[in-house]
C-alpha cells in the first residue's frame, strides 16, 4: 500500500506544480469549489504536521501558491474598492467580531469549533473572493470553469 501512494504522489506532484505554476486560478477555484462539495474528508485525509489534510485543503494551499506567484511575476492587478467590497469586509468584520465573542471551542458534542467554523464559512470564500477579485479576467478564461461548475449542477 505504501508503494502506492508514493508511486500516485508522485505524478500527482509534478501535475499539480506545473498547474500551480502555469494554469488558470479561475480553473483552480472551480476544482477547490468540486473538491469541497463531492470529496468530504471521510472519502480522502492525511494526518501530517498536525493538521488532518483533505483534497479541498491541498487544492487551497495550491490556489494560495498561485496566488504568491502571480503576485511575484506581476500579474495581479489591485482595483479599487467598490461598496460591494467595503459592504463585505465590513461583513466579514461583523462575523469575526461575533465569532470570536463565541465560546471557540465546541458547544455540543458533534458539532464543529466555532473557530473551525469561522476558517471554514466566512475566511475561505473571502480568500477566494479577493484572490479573484485581484486577477485579471479574461473572457477565454472562464470557459472551462465554467463546465467544471456546470458538472455540479
């Protein structure tokens, strides 16, 4: 069983480098969009560095590293804020404020931690929101995340 993980690993990382390096982060926020609805974490998990890792967290920590080299090559562009992304952040500051005078830990038993909660449901999507918000869009681009989202219905 080793043998195979490490012999599926490994094109798995070079696969994912390249796509890191080169491919559509709109393409990327698609699959992590697939990745979190249809692979939950009963289905694929890594416990390593103290961390439980699934698929929909490996396709994030990707989307984080396209994020880095864009923004290092140069290719992500900051517009100005509209009061759609004041009225989010001011949002978003609200659920942190309100998060966070929470009990953190969790209050039934089943139930998640209020502070995974607030990483999982409000953190996340503001990430992948600014991230989109700071690429550039290109009509051709949209083409295939487009049929990946299409896929889930």
């Amino acid at each position: 069983m080793p043998f195979l993980i490490i012999a599926m690993a490994l094109p798995l990382i070079l696969w994912g480098a390249i796509s890191v390096a080169r491919g559509s982060l709109f393409l990327s926020v698609a699959i992590f969009f697939v990745a979190t609805c249809v692979f939950p974490a009963e289905f694929f998990s890594v416990d390593m560095a103290g961390l439980t890792w699934t698929i929909d967290r490996l396709c994030l920590v990707g989307i984080a590293a396209q994020l880095v080299i864009r923004w290092r090559r140069g290719q992500l562009q900051l517009r100005r804020l509209e009061s759609l992304d004041v009225a989010m952040a001011l949002f978003m500051l609200w659920l942190m404020a309100r998060t966070i005078t929470q009990p953190l830990g969790s209050v039934l038993p089943g139930q998640p931690a209020t502070l995974m909660h607030l990483v999982n449901g409000y953190l996340i999507p503001f990430f992948l929101y600014a991230g989109l918000r700071t690429s550039k869009l290109e009509p051709q681009q949209l083409k295939w995340p487009l049929f990946v989202l299409l896929g889930l219905g």
